[in-house]
C-alpha cells in the first residue's frame, strides 16, 4: 500500500504549477523532493496531504482517492508539518504535542495520549522543552516541537501500533535549523520509517538529501526532472540542468553516498 500521487496537474490562474508529475510513498522508506524556488514542491506537497484538489489527476492512499477519505480517519493516517506553524498561545509545549492527538479523541485515553506525547517528544530530541511556554521557543525550537506534534497524530497505542500504514509529510523541516539539529531532525525522520511510517520530506540541501533519503523526486518547472536512488538522481548534468549550477561529484568519505560541491 503507498500514499501515491499520478500525473498531477495544477493551475493558479493562468499558472500552470504542476504538470503531471508522478510519485508515490510506501511506508518505511524515505522520499525527498528537491528542485528549485518555483518548482511546485510545496504545491505537490498539498495534495499528497489532501489540502489542495488538483484539477488533473489524483492522489490517493490505499486505491483510494483522498478526497474520498473522512477528514478524521485521513488525519490518523497522515500528518504534515508545515513550513510555518501559528501558535499565538503561551501553552506548555507538552500541551502543543497533545493537540496531535485530537483526532484519536473518543479511541485513545488520556494516559495512551500522555505517554504518546512524551515518546514524541523523545523523538524530535526535545524532552527538555516540554514545560515550556510554546512561544518563548526560537524558530528552530517551535520547528522541532511542531515535528513531534505530528509525529504524536499519527501514532497509535501499542496494541494497533502495526494494523494501519502512516505518512509523515515534511515541508522543509531543516529550513530554521542550525546544522546539528538539521541531521536530528532528519534522523529523527530515519526512526519513524524505521518504524513502519512512510515519510515525504522537501529538503533544499542536495547533501542532506542524498544522506538520509532512500529515493529522490526532483522537480523542474512543475514537471518530473528526475526520480530514482541518490545515486541514479544526483548528477552533475541533472544538478547543472534543474538547478542551473554548476557542480562537481564527490562521495561522502564514510557513507559512499554522492555529495555535490559547487564549481
């Protein structure tokens, strides 16, 4: 079973932002797509998550079209950090955390709940945030805050743990992050497909992409410039091509993945 999207089209206005790609995110694995400003990521994004109909097209989970799914079950299903997160209220961050749970109301108890929470916050690496005033964070700090709310609505009590397939969408997660929590969060993202949950994040950072993602979707002016391994994907003609840069490949030097350095 996948979270997939096929030959996806749209239109904002007389803009044509999607033309037709395709993807698909089975659980387990880690999926990123890259491109440039303007490539359609975030736009593709939202209709993977069931924000945004396309007018061509369609994205579904399990066969089925998302737009046919009640928003409540959709919710347990799949969660979607955002590039920003509006919080104006002086909760407790464990309190933040807790509003993930709100679609397992009437299925979960308050302790399943508490003890979700807590494990969430363990995740994202923020534990010692949890009796602080959400918006006393910095940026970075809400970010990763924001990553263990959404890992919290879509975990299940231990008893249903395995019955049901997940999706953790990520809309630039490293964006606000200075370089150590850059890879926290990423290997944070590596735990929860290491648990069973298919995971879509857009990241900026060729590097880090290649680091900790199983597969590469690439983007160029709303199409599909490219999808397979890192190492099929990361070319210097593809990143000369789509990213109008020149560059030269190299190899990590303990993980043998490709790494780019600009020309």
């Amino acid at each position: 079973m996948t979270l997939r999207a096929d030959d996806i089209h749209v239109r904002f206005g007389t803009a044509e932002v999607l033309k037709g790609p395709s993807l698909a995110v089975a659980p387990g694995e880690v999926v990123a797509v890259l491109g440039p400003n303007g490539a359609g990521k975030s736009t593709l994004l939202s209709v993977l998550s069931g924000a945004l109909t396309p007018q061509g097209g369609q994205a579904a989970l399990e066969g089925k079209a998302l737009a046919h799914w009640p928003p409540s079950r959709l919710a347990r299903r799949r969660a979607v950090l955002p590039q920003h997160s509006e919080l104006s209220f002086g909760f407790p961050v464990l309190e933040v955390v807790l509003l993930g749970r709100s679609p397992h109301a009437g299925t979960s108890s308050r302790e399943e709940d508490l003890f979700i929470a807590q494990a969430c916050l363990a995740e994202a690496e923020v534990t010692h945030l949890a009796q602080r005033v959400y918006t006393t964070l910095s940026g970075g700090e809400r970010q990763r805050v924001q990553l263990a709310r959404a890992l919290a609505q879509i975990d299940f009590p231990e008893g249903q743990r395995h019955h049901h397939d997940r999706y953790l969408l990520l809309d630039e997660p490293t964006s606000s992050l200075d370089l150590a929590h850059q890879h926290a969060t990423l290997r944070t993202a590596r735990r929860a497909a290491a648990r069973g949950i298919g995971v879509l994040a857009i990241l900026h950072d060729l590097n880090l992409a290649a680091m900790y993602a199983d597969r590469l979707v690439v983007l160029h002016g709303g199409a599909l410039a490219a999808a397979g391994t890192p190492e099929a994907v990361l070319t210097e003609d593809l990143v000369r091509r789509a990213f109008d840069l020149q560059v030269v490949l190299s190899r990590h030097p303990t993980r043998g993945c490709p790494q780019m350095m600009p020309v």
